[in-house]
C-alpha cells in the first residue's frame, strides 16, 4: 500500500539520535535547547519550547494565555481533534467558525460576523494552516487587535511554508504558533510539538508548564530559597517534556527541511499537471502563501465509491477531516450536523491522496492511474469549480 503520508529518515538522522544515546543527556539535556533554536532561527521568532506532541503543546499554549471556565476558544470545524479538545482540557467552551470554500481554513467573513454578533467573545481563537497553507493572518490579527482575543496557530501542517514572504511561525499577527512533529508532517521527532511565541511573559510560563510548573529562579519563588536545592512548584503544570533523542533528530531533520517541502511542491505540480483533466478539484493555491503541502486534498463526487476503489488498488488514501463538530463527543456537546455547512459539504468530497518527500514518481503514476480508473468507472460529472 501507498500510505499519504511517510517520515523520510537518513543514515544521517539515525546517527543523530545515536550520538545522543552514548551521551550523558537522554532528557533535558542540551539537544532540546538546539532544536528550539534551530526551529526559532528558521520560523524568524523569539522563543520556542519543545513539548512531547502538539496536543500538549495547544494545552499548555491555552493554559499560558489563560484559557479557563466561562471562556470561549474559537478554531476550525475543518481540523484534527486536538485543536478543539484543548480548550476543553482548560475547562473553556468550544465553538467553531465555518471555512472557507477555496482555502479549507477558517474563513475570515463568518469570523468577522460571529464577532459582531456574539455576546461572548473568544478568549483565544486557534486558526488552523490545513493542509499547510497560512490562513489569512493579517486579517485575524486586525481582528486580533480590535477584539482583544489570544491567537495560537495550529501550524502543525505548515512548518516550512510562508505566508506574505516570511515563514510561518514568525508570530507576527499571532500570540503563539503550535508544531507537531508526528511522523506523517513535514518534519519529525517520531512524537512531538513546539510553541514559538515573541512574548516573554508567555515563554516563561511555557517553560514552567511543560515540567510540573516548577520554577528554580529564586526571583519567582514567593519567599527566598533556604538553599541552592529549592525548586518550588508555582503552576499547576504537567510532564510534557520531550526526550534528547527526539530533539537531535528534529534539528537534523530541519537541515532538509527546504529540501523536503520543495520535493512536496514538486509532486503537487505533477498531481496538477496529470488531475487537470479529470472530473475533481485540485487543491488552490493562495498567491499570498507558499503552502508547507501538508497534504494535497481533491475534491470529488462519489466520494465513498472513489476513496474505495484506491484503496483497493493499493493507494493508501485518507480523509482530512471529519468536521469536529459531528464527532459523537462533540454531539454530546450540543453540536449537530448542518450548523458549519461549508465543512461539511467540504467533508463530503474530501481526498487525501499520497503526499510525503519519499513518493516516487512511479508510485505517483500509479497513484494518478487508479484515480483516473476510479473516476471513469463512476463517470462523475464535471464539478471543478472555477478558481
Ligand atoms: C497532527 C495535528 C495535531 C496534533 O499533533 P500531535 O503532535 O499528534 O499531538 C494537532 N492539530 C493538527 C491540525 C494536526 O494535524
């Protein structure tokens, strides 16, 4: 089978984590401290501080920006489950803001709107990149500003693309920016996450949250130490640390970084090239980005029947996402089918088709080959829309 997604591990890689095993350090040792400035060196921003996924990651980010009861967050129907489950973590409400037909993201007119209309207002909103392209940031932080709320971009699919000419993660329109280096994305440290941030305030307590909440800096601590061993616990943290191990073979995976998403750009051109004629929309690439390309999501009817046939040809194809909203927990919530349409209709004709550096050109073909075979056999309509 053709997975859609794959690590792409060198003898180089293996030698990393390697080093670290006969080193003194196999967790909070100098590798993470690395990693974190080597990721904060390519992304253009402040602090980054590495966690053991990005789920821990979004749950301590809200925590930093004081997400609590009573609070609203606000993301994307259109993403993984963690981008809503951590404001539930915080005891926080959840509600979501429909997207954008072209982009996939959370669209910026429904965001515009429920802010007029609502009488509870976010405490933070988490924009989702899917599928690695930024959403519309200059426009989320003018709402940013006017409103008040915390931003936290969910760039787990967007490390090493750029939104307006500079990297995303930079934080310039946003508080924090969460990574995950999951095996599937575009870099990896088999589990793992990262928030990067400008804001002093918000490393600090970043850095305390991710091991227990305790602080050793006599400055922080309410009285003064009675010697050099206190550490005192002044946040109700949590173990999110990552391991040495994890952390050397992210910072040589950021060595190929710009290799792995120009080898992304590549298969998606040819994915454009050889789909143009076929009766599916091809993912739009929005002029202000350079997508990450996560993932490359076609739009096809006879969902059900097509994602069948691939598989059954050996394409591991996949479907991001299920709208969190209809997820049965978020049911139980409140939440019913029909209320975030645009995701939903979106949902209905989603396919992920194999995207990883690794994908051969042959594996490619035979991608393109069932999928022409799938479609034929189906004779779907022509539903492209117009860009
Ligand atoms: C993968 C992913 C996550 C969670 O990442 P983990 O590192 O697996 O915890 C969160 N949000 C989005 C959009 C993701 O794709």
């Amino acid at each position: 089978m053709i997975p859609y997604g794959h690590q792409d591990i060198s003898d180089d890689d293996i030698e990393a984590v390697t080093r670290v095993l006969r080193s003194d350090w196999l967790t909070q040792g100098p590798a993470i401290e690395q990693f974190e400035q080597a990721v904060a060196r390519h992304c253009g921003v402040k602090h980054a501080v590495a966690v053991s996924n990005a789920t821990a990651a979004l749950h301590i980010a809200c925590l930093a920006a004081g997400l609590g009861e009573g609070d609203q967050l606000w993301t994307s129907p259109n993403t993984f489950v963690a981008s809503a489950n951590c404001g539930l973590y915080c005891g926080a409400t959840v509600d979501f803001v429909d997207i954008d037909p072209r982009t996939y993201n959370l669209s910026v007119e429904s965001l515009t709107a429920k802010l007029a209309a609502t009488q509870n207002l976010p405490k933070v909103l988490v924009p989702v990149h899917f599928s690695g392209q930024s959403c519309d940031m200059q426009a989320i932080g003018a709402l940013r500003a006017r409103y008040g709320f915390t931003v936290i971009e969910d760039a787990s699919h967007a490390i090493g693309g750029s939104y307006r000419g500079k990297p995303v993660g930079n934080c310039e329109f946003s508080d924090m920016a969460v990574l995950s280096f999951h095996p599937v994305k575009i870099i990896t440290t088999g589990e793992g996450g990262m928030i990067l941030t400008n804001r002093d305030d918000l490393h600090e307590k970043l850095l305390r949250l991710r091991s227990h909440g305790i602080t050793r800096d006599p400055k922080l601590m309410p009285t003064p130490p009675e010697g050099p061993w206190v550490y005192a616990q002044i946040d109700l943290g949590f173990n999110y640390r990552i391991t040495d191990l994890q952390a050397a073979l992210g910072t040589n995976q950021m060595k190929r970084l710009k290799e792995f998403v120009n080898r992304r750009h590549e298969l998606a051109s040819r994915y454009d090239e050889k789909l143009a004629n076929l009766p599916l929309t091809r993912p739009w690439q929005n002029p202000d980005c350079r997508s990450a390309l996560h993932l490359y999501v076609i739009q096809v009817s006879e969902r059900a029947q097509v994602f069948r046939d691939l598989r059954e040809s050996g394409v591991g194809v996949n479907v991001h996402y299920i709208p969190v909203h209809t997820q049965p927990y978020y049911q139980h919530l409140g939440f019913r089918s029909g209320m975030f349409p645009e995701s939903e209709k979106y949902y209905s004709k989603a396919i992920s088709l194999p995207m990883y550096s690794g994908l051969s050109e042959n594996d490619q073909n035979k991608v393109i080959a069932a999928l022409e075979k799938a479609c034929s056999r189906y004779s779907i309509e022509f539903q492209a829309t117009d860009d």
